[in-house]
C-alpha cells in the first residue's frame, strides 16, 4: 500500500499527520486490507517524493520477496546469478537489484521481455525447452545462485545449473520439495523489513523500474481481479481510490 497519514497512534514518533508513505497493511499483504481509502500499517517508510503513487503502492510485496530472495542465496558481487522468471514483477525487480549488488545477471523470460532485461543489464535468454543449455552458453565460468520466480516446473534445471540445492531459492514452485528445495515463505518471521529503505533508495534515485499495467478505480476491484486470474496484465495492476 501507499498513502497519506491521516491520524497516527500514541506511540508513532517517525511519521506525522501528513506524510507520504508506502509499505504493508496491517494483516499480510494478500488480505486486501489496502483496498481501502484507509488502511492500517505499522511496517511502513517515506514515500520518495518522485516516485509515483502507483508505484510506491505496488512496491513491498514484489520488492521485499525480491531482498529477501537475495538474503538466502548468500548474493556476493562478482557472482553469477540466473533469475527463472526474470519477465515477471518478482523477477524484474530482482534482476536490478542484483545487478545493482554487481551480481552477474542471467535472467530466462518470453521473448517479449528479453530487451527490458538486457535494458535493466541482465543477461536475456528465452524460455522453454533447451533454456539450460542457453544458460550455459552464456556462463562459461559456471552459475553460482538459482532463483525460481516462475514456478514452471524449473527447479530441476536450477539444481542443475548450480550443482546442487543449497544456493537455489524457491519463490514459486509449491512443490518443490520434491526436488530438495523448500518453499521460501514470506512468513512475519522471515520478511526482510530493510528492503523498505533499500527500494525506498533505488526508486528514489531512478534506479529500480517497476512497470505498471493499468491502474483501476476501487469500484473496479472485481475487473482487476478478473484480468489478474486472467493473465491478461504485463506489470503490474493497482487499485486506486
């Protein structure tokens, strides 16, 4: 969510009456508690005066998974890095900030989406079958990190890739256990709450691109979801009061 304080409890020293803010709503970020022309949030950060409501609103799920992806791979810069999904928002986002950690990028995607990755400094190769092999052609000093965005039965080329499951990260194969990876789950416990000032600073400072797909009224919440379960948007879809 992102918004505008309106009232503020008794405890709340850092933000006042006023101020532009994004983050979590109270509840999880897939309550819906947003959808709201008021919301609650106790995890929250500054909104960057330049960057657009849309954005800031769309920012801590897709961004927060993305560090956080980062944080259990271990990343170091210098290390190569494939992102199975890098078409997606996760993926997107992942990308640059790996990218921005100096991280050697190989991101899979449709073909619509290979000339936004190598804009954003990754390494572009096409899905479907042979992907691994596209993968290797494009690592000749081998592949460090696996990241599964995608949940396409793509894990067993991650494992693959990399050697082995201890520096795969599964963000979205629910059955990924069958292959040794676990699902990463974006429980209280596990959530990275410094990835709020670290998107805070990238977006802020022009650097982290999140596309926007189409911006709906709250009346037209259930088209929005609509078009959601219906794979019809390429970025992002945002409710708007």
């Amino acid at each position: 969510m992102a918004g505008i304080v309106d009232a503020v409890g008794r405890d709340v020293a850092d933000v006042k009456v006023g101020d532009e803010v994004f983050g979590q709503p109270d509840g999880g970020p897939y309550t819906g508690n947003a959808a709201a022309e008021f919301a609650l949030s106790h995890i929250y950060h500054p909104k960057p005066a330049n960057v657009s409501w849309e954005v800031a609103g769309s920012l801590w799920t897709v961004g927060e998974t993305a560090v956080r992806a980062m944080h259990l791979a271990g990343a170091k810069a210098g290390e190569t890095m494939v992102v199975a999904g890098g078409g997606g928002s996760v993926g997107a986002v992942l990308v640059q900030l790996a990218v921005a950690k100096g991280l050697r990028v190989i991101a899979t995607a449709n073909a619509a989406d290979l000339e936004r990755l190598r804009g954003y400094g990754a390494t572009s190769v096409e899905y479907g079958d042979g992907w691994v092999e596209r993968v290797r052609e494009n690592a000749p000093n081998g592949v460090d990190i696996a990241v599964d965005t995608a949940g396409a039965a793509l894990l067993p080329g991650c494992v693959e890739l990399t050697g082995g499951t201890e520096r795969v990260v599964n963000l979205a194969d629910l059955d990924g256990e069958k292959y040794g990876v676990s699902f990463a789950m974006g429980t209280p416990e596990a959530r990275v709450l410094e990835a709020l000032p670290q998107l805070a600073e990238l977006t802020g400072a022009g650097k982290l691109d999140l596309p926007i797909w189409r911006t709906y009224a709250l009346e037209e919440a259930a088209q929005a979801h609509a078009d959601l379960g219906g794979r019809r948007n390429r970025g992002k879809i945002v409710l708007m009061p």
